[in-house]
C-alpha cells in the first residue's frame, strides 16, 4: 500500500505562550485525507497548537515539520464585522486578492451556500456566514484545512449540517482536516482519530475508543459517549496510517506524580474498522 502523505508532523514539541509552556512534549501527525478533531477545555492548548501548525509560534523544543509547499485554509471561531460596513459575500471573498467570477461562485458552491454573492455579510444567519467563511477558505485550494470551532453559536442541527459539508469537501479536494472544539454533540463521530488536549496529549485514537478512554471521561465527564448517537460518521474508507512506532512512546502526557489529571495514564491506541 502507498504510504499516506504526512502534512504536518510535531515531535516531542514543547510550545510556550507569553513565557509558560501551554503545551509540551506533545507528539502530534496529520495526513492527507484525515480528519481529526481534537478536543479539550478552555485553557487546554488547542489555540497554541494550531498556532505552532501554522507556523505562528515556534517549538521551544522538539519540532515541527511542515510538507514543502503545504496550504492551510482557515475558518475562525467567529469573525466580527461592523454592521454598519456594506460588504457583500462577493467583495468579501474577493479579499484580500480578487478573483473571478466564476472562482467565487464555485467556492459557494463548494460551501453549499450558492447564490449568495450579492448578499450582505451582516444580513447573513449563522449558519450561512460560516459556510461563507469556508468558502473564503477554499479558494486556496488547502492541502489541510482547519477549523477552529467554527460551529459555535450554531444548534445541533445546524452544526451537523456543516460537518456534513465538510466530509464532502474532503471527499472532493482530497484535504486533510483539522478540527478545534469542545462541542461534544457531533464533532467526535465526524472524526476519522480524536485527540484529547490538556496541556498535553491525553489520550488519542479512532471516536469509538476514545470516547470510552478514562482520560476523556476525566476531561467531559463519565456521560459524554452518548455524543457519537447525534452524528455518525460512515467509514466507507480505509486508514493506512497504523499507529506510528518511530514516535516516542506516549508517555508524552509528562505526567509528574503531581499531574492534575490524575486519570492520565500513558496511552496510545488506534482502533479502525
């Protein structure tokens, strides 16, 4: 079988954030065709980490590796604009570069939001402005494409809804997904492999054992599994990436005898149907 192709690889990574380390020793992978969600709380890390996968903060130790070339398409949390700017879907994905026409419908199109080029961005529903802000992040055609809880503020339908769409545009672009939240409901069975973050990796493999794993429980609390019955995700694919036996072993939750997490135990399990 070919190998699939690493995109994004940490090893051993410590990243610190205003002078503390908010993350470390943290051994972290993704591959093209993945999707992968990590979660934790407030506090955990999860921004640090996406900022040391883009390249905005450096690893104090270990590394980062990025493919050569790699594009990252980026949908935020929320985006604030004045509503009192006129600023409509078409000039909006048309910075800070124009682009066509034709460039722009086919990205709304993408986003499952098309006809939508001459409405104004305040005059948009949530679920609409996030589909808008995706569509803007796949003009660049991105080699992975993070979500940094991009479903916030939407209800359970809507947020399924806009998980859906983006299994379909992994489907069609062949990206890798990265997906930031703490919304339990649906992110979990959207997910190929979860990550569970609290300053350092807890624990991490497919939705199914993840959900049952006692570090999650210590995070979310003993009744969480019950998330995976909103959304199922429907393997109808196969992972070549089998658990990687050149990274350390995962005692990289670091956990001193005085760990808060007293839960943490070192772990690193991949299950695939």
């Amino acid at each position: 079988m070919t190998a699939p192709e690493r995109l994004v690889t940490l090893s051993n990574a410590t990243i610190t954030h205003s002078g503390t380390p908010a993350l470390r020793d943290v051994n972290f992978r993704i591959d093209r065709g993945e999707i992968v969600t990590i979660l934790g709380p407030n506090g955990s890390g999860k921004s640090t980490l996406l900022r040391a996968i883009i390249g905005a903060l450096p690893a104090t130790t270990g590394t980062v590796k990025r493919a050569a070339g790699l594009s990252i398409g980026y949908v935020p949390q929320k985006l604030h604009i004045d509503p009192t700017l006129p600023l409509t879907v078409r000039r909006f994905l048309s910075l800070p570069h124009r682009i066509s026409d034709a460039m722009a419908e086919a990205a709304l199109t993408r986003a499952n939001v098309s006809g939508l080029a001459g409405r104004q961005m305040t005059e948009l529903s949530g679920g609409q402005f996030q589909r808008v802000l995706l569509a803007r992040a796949l003009l660049s055609k991105p080699d992975l494409l993070i979500l940094d809880e991009a479903t916030q503020g939407l209800d359970q339908p809507g947020a399924a809804a806009f998980y859906r769409q983006i299994e379909d545009v992994r489907r069609e672009m062949g990206c890798a997904i990265l997906m930031v939240s703490h919304d339990l409901h649906v992110v979990m069975a959207a997910s190929d492999r979860v990550i569970c973050l609290n300053g350092h990796i807890c624990c991490e493999g497919a939705p199914a054992h993840v959900a049952t794993a006692p570090e999650y429980r210590a995070l979310f609390g003993a009744g969480t599994n019950g998330a995976l019955a909103l959304y199922r995700h429907e393997h109808d694919h196969h992972h070549d990436d089998l658990p990687d036996t050149t990274q350390p072993a995962y005692d990289q939750a670091g956990c001193a005898p005085d760990c808060a997490q007293s839960d943490c135990a070192p772990t690193k399990t991949e299950t695939h149907p």
